[in-house]
C-alpha cells in the first residue's frame, strides 16, 4: 500500500507519520515545492520507522512522479494566511497551487484517491475535483472530522461520556454547526456554548503555537486508514453533493461512508429544519465562495 502527499510541512509531515506508525504501509511518497524539506523529512521518517523495526520504502522531493501508484494522495500543499492578507486572496493563491496538483497527479497518478486538506478546505475540495475531472467518490476533504475531535473533547470535558457520535457537519469555517439531532452520547451537556466553544479551543490553539497539527494529522490518518483499511466507516466528509438535502454542485461537509473506494454513501439523515437550513447556509456561502474564484 502505497501513501502519496503534496505538500510536507507541518500538517502534511505529521499525517505521514501517524499514517506510518498505524497503518501497514509499503510506500510513502512526500512531495513539496520544497524539495529539500520533502527529502529531510522522508529521511528523518526512515528512521523513526527503523525504530520500530519497518522498512518501508519513503521518498521524498519536488518531482511528481514519486506520486506514481498511490493509493490515496493527501493534499496540504498551500499557504496559511499572512498578516494583511484577505481571505480572497489566500483562496486565489491556493487555488492556483490546488490547480496545479491536480494537473500534477492527473499526469502522474491518475488512480488515487485524493483527500484535499488545504484551506479554505470545501472550496479547494471542489476545484480539485473540478480540475482533476474524477468522479465524486475519488476527491474529497478533510475539515468537519477534526471539527468533530475537536467537539468530542469539549463534550467529554463538560462531563459527556461513551461519546458514540458526535458530528460536526457543513463549511469547515465559520458556519459550521452541530448535528445534534444524531449526537449519541451519556450525559447532560450545556448544547447553547458548546460550538463556540469548539471554536474558540481551535483559535486558542493557533495564537498558542501557531498552528493546529496533531488534532488534523489524527483526522487525516483516520480518513486515510477507511480508504486503505476498507472499513466503511461514518465519517464526516466534505463532498461534491449532487442533489442530497437538495444541495447541488458544491462541496460541503456531510456524514458519508468511506470505504476503499472513497465516498461510497452520503448518508441523508433526516434532519431538523433547523439543520437543513445551516447545511443549505454553509452551501450557499461556499458557492459565493467558489463564484469569486471563477468556479
Ligand atoms: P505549512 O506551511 O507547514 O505546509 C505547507 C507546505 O506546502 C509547505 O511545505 C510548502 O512548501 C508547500 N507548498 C506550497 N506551495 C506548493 C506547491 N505549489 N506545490 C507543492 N507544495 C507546495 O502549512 P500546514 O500547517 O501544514 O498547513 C497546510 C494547509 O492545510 C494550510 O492551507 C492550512 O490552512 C490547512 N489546514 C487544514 C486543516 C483542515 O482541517 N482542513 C487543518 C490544518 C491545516
């Protein structure tokens, strides 16, 4: 089993290397535009693999080709946002980059399945899937199962206990919302300040150290481990809708099975009317989003 990732900064990195103590892998490929940083972090992952007695095969640099044969690719190639910089402006600059992998991987590994990471997440999950030209099942992203840890840690810290679900669902941003009408958990929770306080742990953890890492490289391995590991599992997933909760042609997080063949189900639930109208919110702000960038 092979692991591809653009991009080997800190997100791309640290998913590679909860993959690799996890996961049975044979290959991992890491590109950056980078290409030293690809090459010292595939060497630096030899050796914590050495450590615990696996050889796989890990390559690192700016050549695309590594990719060749992968089974699932994990985008986080792109920019953080800078001081001075609009959310605009850090979206047409990562679309460019996102536009650019997806002819990049067309050329060299055109089987994989791709899970986009880069932020803003949904959109640049739609232009991936939009450049690429892959089916639905094949390009999808990675936001609302790190949303999600993150609210069964604040669940659990309110005193919530055998957390069986607990989803977060729509934008990975600022609509995002809680899907409560399936939460399944013991315990009595404060529902009003809970996302607030989901969002405020997140921002808490930037200002801290700059970034979040560990929490997305979790979330990552767990979408890449129901890819590789067949097990069609629940997980929340941003994916091109294509006429589910009557939403169309935008990419938004919704309860999907993953499975070997990437998005194998999006699961309609039924919804509160309040839901529904989040969802349909969270959609409507990411097709503005996408209309800004052309799309
Ligand atoms: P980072 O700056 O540490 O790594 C990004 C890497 O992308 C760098 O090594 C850079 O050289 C590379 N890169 C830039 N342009 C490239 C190109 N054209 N081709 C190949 N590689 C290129 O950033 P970090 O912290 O790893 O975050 C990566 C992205 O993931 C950001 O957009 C961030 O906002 C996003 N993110 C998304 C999360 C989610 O839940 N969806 C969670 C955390 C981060």
């Amino acid at each position: 089993m092979k692991l591809g990732f653009v991009g080997a900064g800190r997100v791309g990195a640290t998913s590679a290397f909860t993959c690799l103590l996890n996961l049975d892998v044979d290959e991992i490929a890491l590109v950056d535009i980078a290409e030293d940083l690809a090459v010292g972090e595939a060497m630096d992952l030899t050796h914590a693999a050495a450590g615990v007695d696996k050889y796989p095969k890990i390559v690192g640099g700016s050549d695309y080709s590594l990719l060749e044969g992968s089974d699932v690719i994990v985008v986080t190639a792109g920019l953080a946002r800078k001081p001075g910089m609009t959310r605009l402006d850090l979206a047409t600059k990562n679309a460019g980059i996102i536009k650019d992998v997806a002819k990049n991987i067309m050329e060299n590994s055109p089987e994989s399945k791709i899970i986009v990471v880069t932020n803003p997440m949904d959109v640049m999950t739609y232009i991936m899937w939009k450049e690429t030209g892959k089916p639905r099942n094949e390009v999808f992203g990675m936001g609302n199962m790190l949303d999600s840890s993150r609210l069964k840690a604040t669940l659990f810290s309110q005193g919530a206990r055998n957390i069986r679900k607990a989803w977060i669902v729509g934008e990975h941003g600022d609509s995002m919302f809680i899907l409560w009408s399936q939460a399944d958990f013991d315990g009595d929770v404060d529902r009003s300040k809970t996302l607030e306080e989901v969002r405020f742990v997140a921002a808490e953890v930037i200002k801290r150290k700059g970034a979040t890492i560990y929490g997305p490289a979790v979330a990552i391995y767990r979408m890449v481990n129901a890819v590789v590991s067949d097990t069609k599992e629940e997980i929340p997933t941003s994916v091109i809708l294509q006429g589910e909760y009557g939403i169309e042609d935008v990419a938004v997080g919704v309860p999907a099975i993953i499975g070997s063949n990437g998005v194998e189900k999006v699961i309609e639930y039924e919804l509160t009317g309040k839901e529904l109208n989040a969802l349909k919110n969270s959609a409507s702000i990411l097709k503005e989003r996408l209309k800004e960038l052309g799309y």
